[in-house]
C-alpha cells in the first residue's frame, strides 16, 4: 500500500492577513487536507479557517501533539499516513519542528519511510537574524532559557563571552508574557557595549526591530508585553 505524505504547514505569526505571509502553494496544500496534527486545536482550526480550507470545519480531523505526549502515543497520531492518507502537522506560530514538539512526529516518518514535505512560511527566529545585522553565516539557537535565575544568568554570560570572542550569533526567546523579566536580566548581566536585538510581533503592523547597545536599551525600554519576541546577542557586521 502506498503511504501517505506528511506536509509540514507553516502559521502565521500573529493576526493579519494569511495570504501576507503564506505562498499560495502551501495554501493550495492547507485547503485540501482533511487530517492535521496540532498542538492545539483550537487555534489550528481557526488558522485553516483563515486560511480558507476547502473542507467542511466539521470534518476537519485533529490529532493532538503537545509537551504532554509521550513517545508511544507517536504511532497512533500517524496511523493514516502508513494507510496511504496525507496528513499535515501544523505549528502554533512559524514553522512546524522549531521550538514545538513536532520534531518527534517528523523523526518517526523518517524511521517509518514516511515522505515528508517541508513547506514554506515564515520563521521568527531566520526573520530576526535577517533583521538584526548580525552575524548570519554563524548562529546558535537556544531556544527558551532557564527558568532558574541563576541559571538564566550564567547562560546569558556565557552567550556575551561566546559573542564577544568571535563565537556565533546567540538567539532566544520567553514567553510573551516573561519577555520584560527577561529584559531585565539581559540588562542586569550583561556588558553596557553589547549588542542585542529585540525583534517583536514580526510581520504584523505593529512589528519593532532594533539593535542597539545594552546602555541604549537601559535608557530606552520597549513594551513588551504580551507580544511575541525574539532576543540576539551578537556583533553588527
């Protein structure tokens, strides 16, 4: 029997219009699918609703893959793939597999000779890195940082010595709504001539990037709040 394709869909990364930031190609592909996979479904139906799925939203089909998943429940999600049924794993915000447990599903279609498609959409963190003047030929992504204080402080002062001896670009992200905590660490620990980019609500109307020292951000902070944000230490080319 001839198995099924896995698509990895791309979402927007905030309201607005989807067809902005989505090629029409991975809409096509968005629109005929019945079965997804998603961290929450909830948001996920109302991104192929935006998105204009050709489908009934009653029929849609929506297995749920989160932090909480174990590593059994994978075979069971992907089930309809190895029946020949195409499928899409569909991330929150971005790209699916980037900071979201949609790697594990990936993982499994590889051991299991499941094709898999990427597909184009926008990502924050490659946005960011683009916008930020920095260092694009070298880049770690760290994703979130400890939770722990004196964790997230030692981690921040290893990323300043790594930057400041040549090392790649650090980039890092919170919570939106930990984002001003963790600016404040940044600024606590942090040399006053380092550079760091604050990139939020990236391709909305209300989008603010910018680079500048950590005596500018001292002097000039930025709301924040509840918005979805990237963090890069690294040194402007």
């Amino acid at each position: 029997m001839k198995k099924g394709t896995l698509y990895l869909i791309p979402t927007t990364l905030g309201p607005g219009p989807v067809e902005a930031v989505i090629p029409a190609g991975v809409l096509d592909i968005s629109r005929r699918l019945v079965h997804f996979i998603a961290e929450n479904e909830r948001t996920a139906r109302r991104y192929l609703k935006a998105a204009g799925t050709t489908v009934p939203l009653d029929d849609l089909q929506f297995g749920i893959l989160n932090k909480h998943t174990r590593p059994e429940e994978i075979p069971a999600l992907c089930k309809l793939l190895l029946e020949g049924t195409d499928m899409g794993l569909i991330s929150e915000a971005g790209l699916p597999g980037i900071a979201d447990p949609g790697a594990a599903v990936v993982a499994w279609c590889h051991q299991n000779a499941v094709h898999v498609v990427p597909c184009t959409g926008p990502s924050s963190i490659v946005l960011a890195l683009i916008a930020s003047g920095f260092n694009g030929q070298e880049f770690t992504f760290r994703g979130y940082l400890p939770i722990e204080k004196r964790d997230r402080h030692q981690v921040l002062r290893i990323m300043e010595r790594e930057v400041a001896g040549g090392g790649p670009s650090q980039i890092f992200m919170e919570t939106p709504f930990r984002n001003e905590k963790l600016l404040e660490q940044i600024l606590e620990n942090c040399n006053p001539a380092t550079e760091v980019c604050i990139a939020c609500d990236i391709t909305l109307d209300t989008a603010f990037i910018k680079t500048a020292t950590v005596a500018h951000w001292k002097k000039q902070k930025p709301n924040l709040r509840k918005r979805p944000c990237i963090f890069i230490i690294g040194v402007s080319q």
